[in-house]
C-alpha cells in the first residue's frame, strides 16, 4: 500500500523511520522529529487508514509490517533504524522478525506486549476522525487477542532493540514489556514513567534515551 511521508534532514544522512500509534499519524512526533532531523535524514509515513494516507481494505498488524517492507524497498532503505510507537512499534517489530535483511535497530516505544489485553474499544463518535475507524476496531481486537507467535518471533530479532516503557500510568503492564526485551538476544528495557505517549510527554527524556541507545547500537 503507497503510504503518504513527509521527510526532514540531510539528504545524505542515515535513514531513521518513524511509525506513530493508533488513530494518531506522523505529526505525533512533531515535538522530536526537529531533534532527530539534525543528525538522520527521517521518514514519517502516515500508516495505512491513518492520517493523509487512505483506508485499507483490511487492518491487521502483520499487514502494517507489510507495508513497511514495501515502503522500504520504494525508498530504497537498507537497514534503517525504526523507532515504532504503539501501533507501530508492534510493525516494527514483526518486519524485524520477519525481513532480517532489512532491518536496523529498533525502538520501541509502548509496544502493546503479544500477551492478551483488555483494551476497550470506545463508542464511535460523531465527530470526524483522522483514522479509519475500521482501522481501531481490528487492530484492538488483535492487541486483546494477540497471535501466539508472535511471542515466539521476538528472539527472532537480531539487531540491538530498546523498549521504552511508559511506567505506572501505561496502559499496558510494564513487565510483560521487560519480558518481550529479555525475549530479544540484544533486547533491553527503560522506563520513562509519563505514560503511553513517551514521545510527547517527555520528549527530552525520549531523546536521551534513543540517542544513548543509537551510539552504542551503531
């Protein structure tokens, strides 16, 4: 699926790939991306039924990892670095698995842990939307029922990966994501305790800790 991007720094620079959550879009990193752009030239895709980029026919997380490898051979990125929230950290993750040859370390930022989750799915509202509300309801429903493999397809990563948890107010139990990071052989695990939204909320801290990851993984 051709997905919509908007690009920033140096033409010559490392790639760097940014994938937002669920019912956001690429301006969810709107408050890091100047930051990261000085050192890499950035990628921000809006995922497929999110932002700019139109719906799909069906929502799945192994569809999202598809698209991803897609997106990488149309831009002729070896390798990149992906920084994945949420939604997009589970794409990460799964192309990481999957497509080893394409993939270059990992952040992962929340990523709903392949345990199952009681995650509601709210009322659709009136109000217009910036997602494909198709898109919520599917992708919710593969968070609370997640494929058992996939636990199984996390020592599959061979490329340095932080998870970055977002502490007590997560929606999401921070072991089980200490546990995915034990799972991955070069896997580790830091927490930022502002909730979900790290990225947002502690976009100092969040810049930190990737820039310390990424000299040690490089």
């Amino acid at each position: 699926m051709r997905l919509s991007v908007r690009t920033h720094g140096p033409l010559d620079a490392q790639a760097m790939v940014l994938l937002h959550g669920l019912t956001s879009d690429g301006s969810s990193f709107d408050g890091v991306v100047g930051t990261l752009a000085q050192n890499w030239r950035v990628y921000l895709p809006d995922q497929r039924g999110h932002g700019t980029t139109g719906p799909a026919d069906a929502y799945a997380f192994e569809l999202l990892a598809a698209d991803l490898d897609e997106f990488l051979e149309e831009r002729g990125l070896t390798a990149p670095v992906v920084v994945g929230h949420s939604m997009g950290a589970v794409a990460a993750y799964l192309h990481a698995a999957r497509r080893p040859d394409r993939t270059g370390p990992l952040v992962l930022v929340e990523p709903p842990p392949p345990f199952p989750q009681r995650r509601p799915v709210p009322e659709r509202s009136d109000e217009p939307l910036g997602y494909d509300w198709d898109a919520r309801v599917a992708l919710v429903g593969q968070v609370n029922s997640p494929d058992p493999g996939w636990l199984g397809e996390l020592a599959e990563i061979r490329v340095p990966a932080l998870v970055l948890g977002g502490g007590p107010t997560s929606p999401f139990p921070q072991d089980q994501m200490r546990a995915m990071a034990d799972r991955m052989p070069r896997g580790t695990f830091q927490e930022i305790p502002v909730g979900h939204s790290v990225h947002r909320e502690a976009p100092t801290a969040f810049l930190a800790a990737v820039t310390s990851f990424l000299n040690t993984a490089i």
